[in-house]
C-alpha cells in the first residue's frame, strides 16, 4: 500500500465522489429549469399577441367570406387565416402563396383523376398520392403547398361526386383567408420587431458573456473541470439559436409589411447585425472553453493576460447588446476587443504551447468576430485585431531589426570625381616626386 505524500490532497471514498456528482446535477438541473421559466416567460407575451392575432383573423375571415362569398359554411377561409399566422412565423406572405398553390395543385388533380378513374377508396388514395408528389416536386420539400395539395385533393376526391362546385369556393376561400392574415399582421396588429427580437436575443446574450467570464475564471484558477462546464453549457443554447433565427426572420417581416414600424427599419437593421453573428461567437466561445479545458488537463503555462483577454471578450458582448439596445454607436464594444486582442498578443509573447497557441489563435478570431457584429467590414476588422495583437506582443517581445539611418552621401561633382580617379591611378612614386622636398 503507497504511503501518501504531505502534498497529497485529503482521501476520497466513492461515496464522497458520487454525493459531489448529485449536487452538481440538481445544481445543474435547477439552473436549466430556471433558465427555461424565464424563457417561457420571454415567450408568453409573443404567444399572446400571435394567439390574438390568430383569432381576429379567423373571425374577420368568417365574416367577410359569409358576406362577400355568399351562403354556406366556407370553413376553409377562416382555416387559411389562422394558418397563414400561427404556422409560418416570419413566412407568412410565402406560406400565403404556398396555400394558393397547393389548393390548386389539388383541384387540378382531384379533378383530372375522378373524371379518368371515377371515385370510391382506392380512387381517393391515387389522388392523393399523386397530388403529394407534384407538390413535392414543385415545393422540394414538406411544407403548406405539399399540406394543401394533399388536403384539398382528399375533399374534391371523397366529396365532389356528392357535391358539386366545391373547387371554386376553395380557391375564394383561400384568397379570402390568406389576405385576411397579412392584413391582420402588417395593419391590424403589428407587434414591436425590435422587442420580439432582443426578447430572443438577451439569453443568448447573456450566456455567452456568463461563460465566458467563467471560462476566464476557469483559467485563472487553472480548473479544468470548470472550463467543461462552461463548454457544455454553450452547447446547450442551440435551441435559443432557433428561436433567435425565427424571431429574426419574424420581426424582419414585420418591419417589412407594417407601415406603423417602417420608422424602426433602420434600428431594427442595426440590432440584427448585432444578433445575427451571435451563432458564430457561440462556435468560438465554445472553441475557446475547449482548448483551455484541454491546456489545463495537460498542464501548460498560462500567462496572466490570458483570462483577462478572454474577460474583457465577455465584456464585450454584453457591451454590444447595451449599445444595441440605446442605439448607440459600439465605440465601446470595440474598445473591449482591441483591449482582448491586445491581451491576447501579450499572452502569446510570454510564452504558451500548443494548446494554447490554439486558443489564442481563435481568441483573436472571436474578436473579429464580434467586431463585424458592430457593423466592420472583415477587411477592417482583422486589420484591427491584427494590430492590436502585435501592440500587444512587441510590449513584451520587441522587434529585433530597427531601422537603421545611414549618414546622407554628398554629392560629388563630374570635376571632382575625374579628379579623384586620377590621383588613385597615379603611381605612387611619381606621386612623390611632383611635391618638392620640405625644407
């Protein structure tokens, strides 16, 4: 049995490691569902005003299809409307032509298909296996054409031969519902692009700073366990990464279509700059929490500019979500970048290895990153990374060659260079001679 050493850490049995295991995970599962209450409430006012969007739409299409349309039920216009709405977020005038198609893709088949083969059960099966396939032959994928071709292709196959002129009011039925929709959106009840969109955004906002930060911690501790956490956290927000495309794409619509938010057009734009490169800085930063986990498990050094430089990255991508929100210019953000890419060129020169070399590496790519989120051309921000970098690292390592100044050469006449030509050829006794001896 190995005596232990007076540095060795205190013995551990397995039950104190599996006690230590079930405190982390109930942390851990408590920290997700409250991170997922939060979320839903983030959520529930955009529920709300779709949930009410959705029924004035439906009851607007109902009333008009009845008075303009004439008697019957018309069910499928206030269908269409409620469809147009809460099905496509963000897509609504595309799944609006998506229903006209695919109800006419299903007439024009349902159609030509009972009059060649009549009707009964496995008439209705042809047409609308036929009719999916045209559509997905269209449309390229699944969808409102595919959904619509195969419904409307069901009702003209089983109800047609009972009830004539059924495909005429479907395609009023469709026009009705999906005008009535983008009515109710772009006029009636428009929400705020600008809050749906940082209401999507702020999570991911706030978790990649959060980790972040406890990558940088991480490092300063020299705690690899912490830096794995931090990674398997960032790889948990790809939910929140659907939701903020679907807000964006959302919102995008809105300020598009609605009058009453054409004045944030320009806002809105900024904002999104800004939360559209967050799904590549969410790549980096796990990369970044990656390669310090893994310098840590191997033991390489880690200056001390190190985690700073991975903090003041942090600090600014909670920066630019601040000035996106006032509508500020992100001098700021950027500020906190070049300061992190200086770190990080400091960090460098002191000496790192090569995991992290590595993460210096996607340190100084993270900040490019970020730096075209306030609105850099790529060209312009590497240049200032790069720069800010070498500042950093001649601070520590200063350029060997310098610029030598070499004394300005006179310039020397024809006269005088024939001269001194002449003197050199001369030999050097009659040199002597034709000077007449001192006295």
């Amino acid at each position: 049995m190995a005596h232990r050493r007076p540095g060795d850490g205190p013995v551990r049995s397995a039950l104190d490691a599996v006690a230590e295991r079930t405190v982390r995970s109930v942390a851990e599962a408590r920290r997700r569902g409250g991170a997922g209450g939060r979320v839903r409430l983030r959520q529930l006012e955009v529920t709300v005003v779709i949930a009410v969007q959705a029924g004035l739409a439906a009851a607007l299409a109902a009333l008009i299809a009845q008075n303009l349309l004439g008697p019957g039920a018309h069910v499928f216009a206030p269908a269409a409307a409620v469809g147009t709405i809460a099905t496509a977020i963000g897509q609504r005038a595309r799944r609006t032509f998506e229903l006209l198609a695919g109800v006419g893709i299903g007439i024009m088949i349902g159609d030509g298909l009972r009059f060649l083969l009549g009707s009964g059960p496995w008439q209705t099966g042809a047409v609308v296996a036929l009719a999916i396939a045209s559509a997905l032959l269209v449309a390229g994928r699944g969808g409102a054409l595919v959904g619509q071709a195969g419904g409307t292709a069901v009702l003209i196959a089983t109800l047609a031969p009972m009830e004539r002129g059924l495909e005429l009011p479907r395609v009023f039925d469709a026009l009705v519902g999906g005008a009535v929709g983008l009515l109710v959106v772009a006029l009636l009840l428009p929400i705020n692009p600008l809050r749906v969109l940082d209401r999507a955004a702020a999570p991911l906002f706030a978790a990649v700073t959060e980790q972040l930060h406890a990558v940088a911690d991480a490092l300063s501790r020299r705690d690899a366990d912490a830096a794995i956490r931090a990674l398997d956290r960032l790889r948990g927000l790809d939910a929140d990464i659907g939701r903020l495309n679907e807000s964006l794409s959302g919102a995008e619509e809105v300020v598009t279509l609605a009058p009453a938010r054409w004045h944030r057009r320009a806002r809105f734009h900024r904002y999104a700059r800004s939360a559209e490169h967050l799904e590549r800085l969410i790549l980096m930063s796990r990369a970044l929490a990656r390669w310090s986990a893994t310098a840590l498990q191997y033991g390489e050094p880690v200056p001390v500019c190190l985690p700073r430089a991975v903090r003041r990255l942090g600090d600014g991508v909670a920066e630019l979500r601040r000035e996106s929100r006032a509508d500020q210019e992100p001098e700021r953000t950027r500020q906190l970048v070049r300061e992190s890419a200086h770190l990080a060129g400091r960090a460098w020169a002191e000496g790192v290895r090569s995991y992290g070399d590595a993460l210096v590496t996607d340190l100084r790519t993270a900040a490019s990153d970020l730096l075209r989120g306030t609105g850099c051309d790529p060209e312009d921000a590497n240049r200032m990374v790069r720069q800010a970098a070498l500042a950093g690292a001649a601070e520590i390592r200063p350029p060997l060659h310098r610029e030598v100044r070499r004394p300005r050469r006179t310039r020397i006449t024809g006269t005088r260079r024939r001269a001194r030509l002449a003197r050199r050829a001369r030999p050097e006794g009659r040199a002597a001679a034709s000077y007449p001896p001192a006295r």
